[in-house]
C-alpha cells in the first residue's frame, strides 16, 4: 500500500 | 528500490559523514550552522520514530540510525566538544520562524490525523527548508570553504536524486507521494542558486565568496 511504500524511503 | 534513490541515499550519507569528518580533523565548526545541524536532528528524529513501531528492511533500519546517530554527533561536536570554534554571532537565522510555520502546516496538511503521521510530515516539510541557516550563514559571512561546499553539493544532489526517483516511481509503480514531492521540489529549489555558484566557482578551484 501507499503508506508501506512511502515509508521505504529514507 | 531504483538506481536514482540509492545514489540519493548514499549522496546523503556522503554529506552527512563529509560534515562530521571536516569538522573532526579541523577540530572546528567554524563555518557551520549549528541550527541548521540541529534542525537535521529533529528532522531524522521525528521522522524515523516509526523505527520503534514497523520493520521494513536491514538496509532501511541501518541507514535510519546512521543517519539519526550522526547527526547527533555533529549537533554534540558543534555545541559541546568545539564549541570555542562555534560562529554563533553569524549563525544569527531565527529558526522558530520556520518551525512554527512548519509545524502548524503538518497539523493543516497531512495523509492522517495521528501522532505518527503528523510527526513524520512535520519532518518532511522541515527538511525541506533545514538548511536555510546555513545559506544565511554564508550569505552572512560572504563565503564559504570548500569542503562545506561538497557538504552542500552533495545535500542537494541527495535531493535532485530523490526528485527522478519519485517520477521513476510514478511511471514504473504508479506511486506518488504528494507530500512529498513538494516539499522535495521547494528543497531542491533552495539549492539551485548554491548550484551555480558550486560549479561556476567551487569547481574551478576557486573558493565560494559571494559579492560584496
């Protein structure tokens, strides 16, 4: 989902 | 993960560890803003708080505390072990006229209305205008020596870098994240003039000072 995703990123 | 955002990462990396070793072997942080360090810190501290709630990866839990632990390191350097060689009179930037906007914006616009949420948006958009008393401090000052200015190149690749990840993203994932993408597009913007100067002067070999 978009939240997973978005907090993969540093 | 693309190409694009693991050269951000390590860009970041890059700048981080560039600023802790200059200011180690100089044994001074004159030059340096110690806000802007210290806003970085709150920065990664607010944003990472989700390393006690999720797991995501080795990479992402590695990197999260490197950059959390540095950036503490720099912030005890500038005000503890050097700080004789501390320019506060030039680091005069007032800096709750940014975190008092930023805050009131994470409370107005964010993905959801929690604790975490807000915290990690309030990051966001901090970082995006984190370094501005640095830039102060230089336009202050009038100059800039060079090592602080790979720090600042590569800051602001790390930036660049993210912007072509996310239309990477939006193209090969269909994800975007609006939050930030603005913010990230405002914070590379804020290094575009430093851009110019980095090459028209700094890679010549020339030293980075601004006209009287």
């Amino acid at each position: 989902n978009n939240q997973q995703t978005r907090k993969d990123e540093l | 993960m693309n190409i694009f955002r693991l050269f951000g990462d390590l860009s970041h990396l890059a700048a981080i560890i560039i600023l802790l070793l200059k200011i180690w072997k100089s044994r001074s942080c004159a030059g340096i803003s110690g806000k802007s360090q210290i806003l970085f810190a709150i920065v990664f501290t607010t944003r990472y708080l989700d390393l006690l709630t999720s797991f995501i990866s080795l990479y992402n839990t590695s990197m999260k505390m490197i950059y959390i632990g540095c950036s503490y390191a720099t912030v005890y350097l500038i005000y503890a072990k050097f700080r004789a060689t501390y320019d506060g009179n030039h680091d005069s930037f007032r800096v709750e006229f940014l975190i008092v906007p930023v805050g009131g914006l994470a409370v107005l616009i964010n993905h959801d209305f929690s604790l975490l949420e807000i915290l990690w948006t309030f990051s966001i958009y901090l970082e995006s205008v984190a370094i501005l008393p640095q830039l102060f401090m230089i336009s202050k000052t009038g100059e800039a020596e060079t090592i602080t200015t790979h720090y600042l190149f590569c800051q602001g690749l790390y930036r660049a870098l993210y912007l072509i990840n996310w239309i990477w993203r939006f193209y090969f994932e269909g994800f975007f994240d609006m939050i930030a993408i603005v913010a990230g597009v405002v914070q590379t913007i804020l290094y575009c003039d430093f851009f110019y100067l980095y090459v028209t002067k700094v890679l010549k070999g020339k030293k980075l000072s601004l006209p009287a």
